[in-house]
C-alpha cells in the first residue's frame, strides 16, 4: 500500500511536468548589464544570489519579460552579442540561440538583416546608433554663443527699460507736481533718485554683455580643436584630432562600420579608410580600452562607441567625457530568440504589453536621468545673464519705488490742496459803519 504512490509518481510528473526557469542570456556591458557594486565587494551575500547579484536596463527588461508570462528566470551571461564566424556559424548569444542553451538573449543585438536571418526579434525595446565620444578639454562654463541671455530675460529688459523712459518722462513732465514749491521740491528728488538708478543699471547691463561678447570670442579664439568640434563633418575636416573605433569585444563596430561604407555617404568611406590607413592606433578590442585611450589624449582622440553606451558613460564620473555630434548611424535592440521558437510570439507580445503601459520609458528615464552622476550644466543659467538679472531686479525696485513715490507725492499734494486756509482778524472783511442803506438814499 505505501508503494502505491511512488508508482504514480512518474505518472503525475508526465501529467503536470514541472516548469523550469527560463534562461535569459545578456552581456556585461553597462548600462545594460552589471554585477552591483555591492556584489563586487562582497559575491557570497544572500544579497547576491542568483539573479539579485546583477543590475542594469536589460535585467530590468527581463524582470518585466517574467512577470509579463508569469514564469520565472535565470540570468545566464555571455562574453559577447554574436558575430558571423568564417565558416558561416555564429558565436555568442546567438549561437547559444541556436543551440537552446539559452531560451531568450536580452542584450545589445542590432537588429540588421543580417541578424533577423538567424534569430527572431520582438518589436524594439531601445533605439540606439553610433557616435563620437571624445574628453572634454576645458572646464570653463564659457559658452560659444555670443547671445548670453534666454528669450525671457530680453523681453524682461525691453519691457523695463519702456517702463523706465515712461517714469521719467512722467516725472518730468506732469505738471502736477509743478503747482507748488514743496512739490517741485519731491519732482526733482524723485526724478534724481530713479534717474540715477536707470542709468547704473543700463551701464551695467551694456557692460556685462559687451564682456560676455569679449570673452566669447577670446575663448573661441584659443580653443582647442577637440572641444571646438561639434559634428562629424568638423572632425573630417581638420588633421589634428584622431578617431578610432572598436575592432571585436562586446560589439564589433568595425565590422558594422564597414556595412556603412557600402552606402552613399561618402564621410563613412573617408572614416574608414583614414582609420585603416592609421592602422592598429585607431583600433581598440574594448569599449573601456577605447574610453581610456579618448580620456587619456586630452581631447586629440575621438572614439566612435555605441550611442547608447556614450551617453550613459558621459554622465559618470568624473564628468570628464562628452558625446560629439549626432549620431553617425541608426539602428534598434530587441529581445531576440531562436529562429521558429514557440516563444517568439509571446515575446513579442510581452514586449508590447510592458511598452504600452510605459515601463520601458519608465526604465530608460531611470537608467540615463535619475542615476546621472554629472551635474547637467546646460540647464545653470549663464554668468551673463545671472548678474544681468540682479540688474533687473533693482530697476524694477527703481520703478516701483518711483510711482509710489509719485503716488504719495499726488495724495500729498492734494491733501495740501484741499487743507482749509486759517486766517488773520485783519484779513477778515470789515463792513464799513459809514455804509449807507441804498434805499435810504434821495435822489436828487
């Protein structure tokens, strides 16, 4: 009797087979996927098990995969997305694809047509490209625009400075304040007063943006080529600053550099073949070996990453590194599995499900706004127009102090005006005894 039910055992396994976890492959690349620093200093804490040990935007897009399909998962990590080798086959989570050692790649796989032969894609879950990251070679917050101020702040000074002229002119000019002596007086401080403010004011104003243009163009004048450039057709045009590129690694842009050159675009073309004419000094087996040797040559190295990559990295520290231009080329990343996979549709349906609801704009924000290291200083208003605004607010403080000044010097007057005379007994009208009652008087 008590053998009975270990011989339906294998009955009731074949009936209700136990589910494993799904296997997520991703690599280590930030931000997409990393161990937590925590994890680093201490790997045996059950803080660190398993999943827990790692952090990043694909691990939170496969947190969100789990519970979208309610299973449960297992983060499995690889040294590369995959590449074609020389025999046709494929490396990397690709290959791993393909041979079911994994059940879903979350990482950074570009979506090409290449790629879309051996494996299926969900819809993309990020937009990504190529560009220019190269050290930013001078600290001082000196703007290249000769134009200091916002919009506001020169509506703000036309509006006062027509609100002064009008002051003045209604200062001296109403004759109301011209009646009396002891109001000519209060015109001409008032006057005086707001006159001087306007004038110290403007002077300050002019000044500060006649320095502001002068530092502008000094600064322009002697800066360096690197921090000078701000697009790629800059960078073709000049010797000095060099440009290289990532040749194998986590992601080979060599090998899609050089789908690019098979375009129209003949600054693709130039790029290469000057790069390969510089041989192995322009590439890199390594996005942080080329993030080094860029931060290490004080703005003479422009590296050529992914566009994602630089913009996360451009916001750690030690703030030091900057993204040049736009993008030089445009692709996307999506979740990929094996070709034919009965886990294809679903995918693609959970990813988006989680997009329709705003997750993954909600992990992007957190990825590359909240967890920013770096003070954004393009929001910081200038020192221009800081000093310029203190500038304002006292000719503001100079009209308002005018017109109520005026105002009380009007009450004042008119309370002066409307004060019953007190006067003497000898300037009251006496009613002479001689006066004579016309109607007593003949006619002669």
């Amino acid at each position: 009797m008590c053998l009975r039910p270990l011989l339906l055992l294998p009955l009731a396994l074949s009936l209700f087979p136990v589910l494993e976890p799904l296997k997520f492959g991703t690599v280590q690349v930030p931000p997409f996927a990393m161990r937590k620093k925590e994890c680093l200093i201490d790997d045996l804490s059950e803080a660190c098990r398993d999943n827990n040990a790692y952090e990043g935007y694909c691990v939170d897009i496969m947190a969100l995969l789990a519970k979208e399909l309610g299973v449960d998962y297992r983060i499995e990590i690889r040294r590369k997305p995959g590449g074609p080798r020389d025999d046709g086959t494929w490396d990397g989570l690709i290959d791993d694809l393909n041979r079911t050692a994994i059940d879903v790649a979350v990482a950074i796989i570009a979506v090409t047509k290449e790629t879309s032969s051996v494996v299926d894609f969900s819809p993309p879950f990020l937009y990504g490209g190529l560009s220019l990251m190269t050290k930013i070679t001078d600290q001082r917050l000196v703007p290249r625009s000769i134009n200091p101020y916002s919009s506001f702040t020169w509506c703000a000074l036309v509006i006062l400075q027509t609100m002064s002229i009008s002051t003045l002119i209604f200062l001296r000019y109403n004759t109301k304040f011209a009646e009396k002596p002891i109001n000519g007086r209060i015109r001409s401080i008032i006057l005086f007063t707001f006159l001087c403010v306007y004038v110290i004011s403007t002077f300050c104003i002019i000044t500060l943006f006649v320095r502001h243009i002068s530092a502008v163009l000094a600064f322009n004048a002697q800066v360096k080529p690197a921090q000078s450039i701000q697009s790629l057709e800059e960078l073709m045009a000049q010797d000095e600053v060099k440009y290289g590129m990532q040749r194998g690694g986590d992601y080979d842009t060599h090998r899609y550099f050089k789908k690019l050159q098979n375009s129209n675009d003949p600054l693709h073309k130039k790029m290469l073949e000057t790069m390969e004419k510089n041989g192995e000094s322009s590439f890199v087996q390594y996005y942080k070996h080329g993030i080094d040797k860029a931060r290490k040559s004080d703005g003479k190295f422009a590296f050529i990453i992914d566009d994602v990559v630089n913009r996360y990295q451009t916001t750690r520290k030690p703030c030091d590194m900057r993204k040049l231009g736009e993008r030089i080329a445009t692709y996307h990343y999506a979740v990929a599995t094996k070709k034919g996979s009965p886990l294809s549709e679903k995918i693609a349906k959970a990813i988006e499900a989680i997009r329709q609801r705003g997750d993954i704009d909600k992990i992007h924000h957190h990825w590359f706004v909240e967890t920013s290291e770096c003070v954004v200083e393009a929001k910081k208003l200038s020192d221009a127009e800081q000093k310029v605004l203190y500038c304002i607010y006292v000719m503001c403080f100079g009209i308002v102090s005018a017109i109520v000044a005026s105002i009380g010097a009007l009450y004042l007057e008119r309370k002066w005006a409307n004060r019953p005379e007190k006067l003497s007994d000898e300037a009251l009208p006496m009613t002479s005894q001689c006066e004579m009652d016309p109607s007593t008087v003949e006619i002669a």
